[in-house]
C-alpha cells in the first residue's frame, strides 16, 4: 500500500470526508482493506463497543408494480407465486418475533397497491400498540410525501429505502424508464423531513457501476448522513435481464462497509442476508469490517422461498427461532454479542 493510500485513510478516520476522486482511488485499491476495517472497528468499538443490534424482518407481500432489472419479484417475472400476508399473519410474526429477543420489526416489501395507507396504518398502530417497546420501520418503497405522514404519525419510527444508485444515469440502467431517480431522491428527502430515522444503500457490483459511480454513492451517503445504510452485493437472480451478469464481490463490499463506517462512525450498518449469500461467513466478515446490524427473517417459513430478490438466498428453510440462534451463535464466535434493544442511532 502506498503512503498516499495511507494518508487518505488517516485522513478519512481524521475528517470523515474525502473528495469523490479520492474515494474513486481508495475503491480501486485492495491493499487498503486491512487498514480500512481495523479503522472501521475501532471507530464502531468506540461507540457501540461489542453489541450487534438486530431486527426481525416480515416480507410482507412480493407483489410488485415495479420492474427493476435486477430483481426477482419484479413485476414482469411470471414464474413468482405472489401472496401478500394479512394484519394477523404480520402480528403473528411480530409476537414470535418478540419472544425472540427482537425490538424491533421490519416490514419489507414490494409496491403492492394493497397496502393502502389505510391498511399500513392499522398495521403499524396494532404493532406499537401490541409492542410499545419496540420500533417499527418500512421498506416499503415509494410513496407520496402526504403517505409518509400519515405513516409516521401512526407509529413508523424508521424507514429503508435504498437509493441504489447516487448517478442518475447508472439509476437508469437498472430500472425502467417510469422509474425516475428524481422521485427516489424526493422520497429520501421527505422521509428525512418528516422525522424519520432513515436508511439508504445500494448493492455493491450492480452492472454498470463503476468505481466513479461508488464514488458518488459515497460522497451521496457523507453529505445526506443516513441514520442506516444498507449495502450488500448484487447477485444475479436467472429470471431478469441480469441474470448472467457476475455477482458482486466479497472483497469489495466489505471494503465498502468499512468506508461508510469511517465516514459515519456511528451509522447503523447491517451486515446483509445477501453478504451472507456470496460467502458462508459473509455476515461475520461483513462485522468485522464494521457492520454493527444482522436482519434474520421472521417471514413465516411457508412464504419464504418466494421473496426471492436473487437466487440462493440464504435461510430459506430455516424457523425464526433457528435464525435467531444461529445468529446468536455466529456473533459469539466471532467475540460480539446479539442485544435486546430497539437499538436505535446514537448521536454522538
Ligand atoms: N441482488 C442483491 N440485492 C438486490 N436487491 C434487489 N435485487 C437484488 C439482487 N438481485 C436489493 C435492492 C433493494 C433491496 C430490497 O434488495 O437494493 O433495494
Ligand atoms: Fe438463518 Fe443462520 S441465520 S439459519
């Protein structure tokens, strides 16, 4: 590794900013990954020292009005069995799920025309209701500022949407031309306004990304400042127009993790199902490298199989309980420990 290259990771750690040239530079060089997660663990040890904080996700429906390229569930992709849950399937989920040991409950989802702010709203107020100690957030993709509202004022605490690609001309290759980068960004910033504690990401080795385009995503995440971050690898799913493109690497995208950890120290940052998928220990690897989040699924085991984002997603088969402990297990292994708590940002 050059001194030049060490600099810059000094100064990262030092100043939390690079330009988007030096982040470009930082990304293209392997040899700073070392240096990079032993930084990234500190600066994450100095702030949660060695809890891992988890979130029990319930993929709500896989009906979609969407057609991204890269997805599974997309609309377009007739070999999907679509089902959607119902409030008392979703409460079911959520009251094994606290049994579990989890405070907080992820309701994912496609954009399923179902869930009208109606519907979401009596969901979310059962659950704070059922569980006032517990924080609700939504994945639950686009929706108008005035929905947003609405949902926040009936319970949501946090809300996940990737914005997948911080170039407007990348956003475009992956998504089809009804999908506007635009409105994505204006979702970002309404859910920020709003009161939100709110998440963004991307995958990292999407066709057409390149180390410019990570270089704008990074630069996107340090001046947005995201409470959460997600980023995991794209891999390819058979039945969309990807589906003989390479998956993302392992390598790079814990590189990745360990630069978002330096750039926001305390960013809540999952080590993600599909880092888990590319590598059998990804999800460990993905916390040595600075991640401080694991998201096990609590989707009743019968569903599963069809909220198939990509292909070979792992835990599939498994019960709730089984993910929870494998986790447990997996964490101790490798010296943290799985909490019981909301787990909400710090500000430091
Ligand atoms: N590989 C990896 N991640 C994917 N996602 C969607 N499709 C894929 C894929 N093929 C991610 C997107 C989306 C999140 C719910 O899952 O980033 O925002
Ligand atoms: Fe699901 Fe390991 S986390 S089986």
């Amino acid at each position: 590794m050059t001194e030049r290259i060490i600099a810059l990771i000094e100064r990262l750690s030092a100043e939390h900013r690079l330009s988007e040239a030096e982040y470009a530079e930082l990304i293209t060089c392997p040899e700073a990954a070392p240096m990079l997660s032993e930084r990234a663990v500190d600066a994450r040890r100095a702030i949660y020292g060695d809890a891992v904080y988890t979130r029990g996700l319930i993929e709500i429906s896989n009906i979609c009005k969407n057609d991204c390229l890269y997805c599974g569930i997309r609309r377009s992709n007739g070999d999907v069995a679509r089902y959607r849950l119902s409030p008392e399937e979703i409460l079911a989920c959520a009251e094994e799920g606290y049994g579990l040991g989890f405070r907080t409950f992820v309701m994912q989802g496609g954009e399923d025309a179902h869930f009208t702010d109606d519907v979401l709203c009596g969901i979310v107020g059962a659950i704070k209701a059922r569980f006032p100690d517990c924080a609700v957030t939504l994945s639950m993709g686009e929706r108008s500022r005035d929905s947003y509202q609405r949902l926040f004022d009936a319970g949501a605490d946090r809300y996940l949407l990737r914005h997948e690609t911080a170039d407007a001309a990348h956003y475009a290759r992956l998504h089809p031309p009804e999908m506007s980068f635009t409105n994505r960004m204006r979702c970002l910033r309404d859910l920020r306004e709003i009161g939100y504690q709110v998440g963004c990401g991307f995958m990292v080795g999407s066709p057409f990304q390149t180390p410019g385009t990570l270089a704008e995503d990074l630069k996107f995440i340090e001046t947005f400042k995201p409470e959460m971050c997600g980023i995991g690898p794209f891999i390819p799913h058979h039945a969309t127009p990807f589906g003989d493109r390479p998956a993302g690497t392992l390598g790079q995208t814990l590189m990745l993790l360990s630069i978002i950890r330096l750039i926001h120290p305390s960013v809540l940052l999952p080590a993600t199902t599909a880092l888990g998928t590319i590598h059998p220990r990804g999800r460990e690897l993905g916390i040595l490298a600075g991640a401080n989040v694991v998201m096990p699924n609590l989707s009743p085991t019968g569903v599963r199989k069809q909220y198939e984002l990509y292909d070979n997603k792992i835990c599939t088969g498994d019960e709730s309980a089984q993910c929870r402990q494998c986790l447990d297990r997996r964490m101790r292994d490798i010296g943290y420990r799985l909490v019981v708590d909301r787990g909400d940002f710090k500000t430091i």
